[in-house]
C-alpha cells in the first residue's frame, strides 16, 4: 500500500471507531503529504460515516458509537474547513441554513455550508434543532436569497412542510427560495412539501443554489 492509501484506509478505521485525536492526526498527515481534501473526505470520511450507520441499522452499532464517530469527522472537518471552502469568488448569493426542529445531525448541514461558502456564498448558520418561529426571524433579519433545511431523520422530515408554512404565514414565502437535503428527503417529498429545490449532496446543493439563483 502507498503512503496515501495508508492513511485513507488509517482514516476510515479509525472514523469507524471514533478515534477523534488519530483522525485529526491522519487529516494533518495527509495534507502534508499531498492528499487532497476531496479526496480524504469522499474515499475516507464520509464511507467510513455510512458504515456505521449500516452498522447501527444491523444493530452492530449504538448511539454511543454513532456519537463518537460523528465527533471524530466533525474534528477533520474542521482542519478541512478553511482549505474547501478557499475561494477567491465574489459573493453570489446569501444562503439561511439550518437543520430542522427536532433534529440534532449537523455535519451533512455543515458540509453543505463548507461548499456553498467555496463557490461564493455568503452562508448564515442557524444551527441545529431550529424552530419555524426562528427561521421566520432569521430571514427578517438577513434577508437571504435562499433558504435551506437539512432533514435527516424521517420523523423530523415534516418540518420542512412547517417552516414553508409559518414562511408563508409571516408573508416572506415569496421573497425567498426554499432548498431541502439530508439523507432520507427525496425529489418527490422536496416537490410534496412544495420546496424550490432539492439536492441530494453538497456539490450538487451548490449547483442546484446557484440555478435556482440565474
Ligand atoms: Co443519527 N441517524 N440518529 N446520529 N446518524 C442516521 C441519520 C441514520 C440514517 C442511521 C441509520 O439508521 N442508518 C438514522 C435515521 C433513520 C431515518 O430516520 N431514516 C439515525 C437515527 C435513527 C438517529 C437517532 C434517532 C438514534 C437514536 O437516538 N435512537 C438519533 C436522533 C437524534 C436527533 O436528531 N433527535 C441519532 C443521533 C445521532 C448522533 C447524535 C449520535 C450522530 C450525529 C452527530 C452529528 O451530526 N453531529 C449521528 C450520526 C453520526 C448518524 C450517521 C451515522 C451519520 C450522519 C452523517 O453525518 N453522515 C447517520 C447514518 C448515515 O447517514 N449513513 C445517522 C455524513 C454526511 C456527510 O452525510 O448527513 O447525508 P449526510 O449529508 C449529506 C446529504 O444528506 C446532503 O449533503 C450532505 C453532504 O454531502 N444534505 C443536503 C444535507 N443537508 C442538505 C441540505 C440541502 C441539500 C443537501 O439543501 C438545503
């Protein structure tokens, strides 16, 4: 094995058992080392990610187990952050992102966030768990041309449908564009809920943005 397929396959394992100081190390390494962030995130991090979800599904996995992988790729995406989202772009657009009520997953949201920034996005966090009165706030205050939530469990999903209303409500449906995501949401449920737009990755959740912006 080379050096780089090391420390991918170092990077997977030790995600997998959510050794968070060794995939800190191991992210460093391979930037040293030329890897680039893409690659550590897409051949390492990320399916490293969806097997311990395939393992808590089998019930070879518990909370506890998802709890400490995820802490462990949210500490590389923090080395990882600044050098995704390096951008000489001009602002093209603010984007108001949240993860729904309810709903506590955020790295998805934050690797959306990382991306959109990348190509030129001025992105305003709210956080997770974000209630419908708060994202009525939110766009009062910042007024953003797009608007995003992140869903992952299919029990939080619903909450798509209530921020678009209390959106509606508040009179400000109209003035912004509304993008759904996360793992469970689909083109059909992003079109029943009566969003703008639907992505199913970070990439793609940047092309769609900027579509529905031209
Ligand atoms: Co949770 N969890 N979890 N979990 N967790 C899932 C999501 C699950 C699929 C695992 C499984 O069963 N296979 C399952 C949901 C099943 C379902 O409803 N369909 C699940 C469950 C059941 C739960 C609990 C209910 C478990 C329990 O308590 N019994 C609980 C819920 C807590 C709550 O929210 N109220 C829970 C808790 C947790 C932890 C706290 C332990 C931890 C979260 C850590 C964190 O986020 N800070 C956790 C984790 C780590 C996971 C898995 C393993 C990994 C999620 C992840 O980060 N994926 C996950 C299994 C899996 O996804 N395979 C799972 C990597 C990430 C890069 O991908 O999140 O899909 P993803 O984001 C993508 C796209 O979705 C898209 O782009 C992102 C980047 O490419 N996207 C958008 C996201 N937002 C977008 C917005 C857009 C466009 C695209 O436009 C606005």
């Amino acid at each position: 094995m080379t050096d780089h397929q090391e420390i991918l396959r170092g990077l997977y394992d030790e995600t997998l058992v959510g050794n968070g100081p060794r995939v800190l190390e191991l992210t460093r390494q391979g930037l040293e080392t030329g890897l680039t962030p893409e690659s550590m995130l897409f051949d390492a991090l990320i399916p490293s990610l969806e097997e311990v979800g395939a393992r808590f599904e089998r019930g070879d996995f518990f909370v506890p187990e998802m709890l400490v992988a995820g802490r462990a790729m949210s500490g590389a995406l923090d080395v990882l952050r600044p050098l995704l989202a390096e951008t000489g772009a001009q602002t093209v657009g603010t984007f108001l992102m949240s993860t729904v009520k309810g709903d506590v997953h955020d790295i998805g949201k934050n690797l959306v966030n990382i991306m959109l920034e990348g190509a030129g996005f001025h992105v305003i966090d709210l956080g997770v768990q974000v209630s419908p009165e708060k994202v009525v706030a939110g766009v009062q205050e910042h007024k953003p041309d797009i608007v995003g939530f992140s869903a992952f469990l299919t029990t939080t999903m619903p909450m798509f449908k209530a921020n678009i209303n209390a959106l509606q409500k508040a009179g400000l449906r109209d003035d912004v564009i509304v993008m759904v995501g996360g793992a469970p949401v689909t083109q059909e449920y992003a079109d029943a809920v009566g969003a703008d737009g639907y992505a199913a990755d970070a990439a793609t959740a940047v092309r769609k943005a900027k579509e529905l912006l031209a």
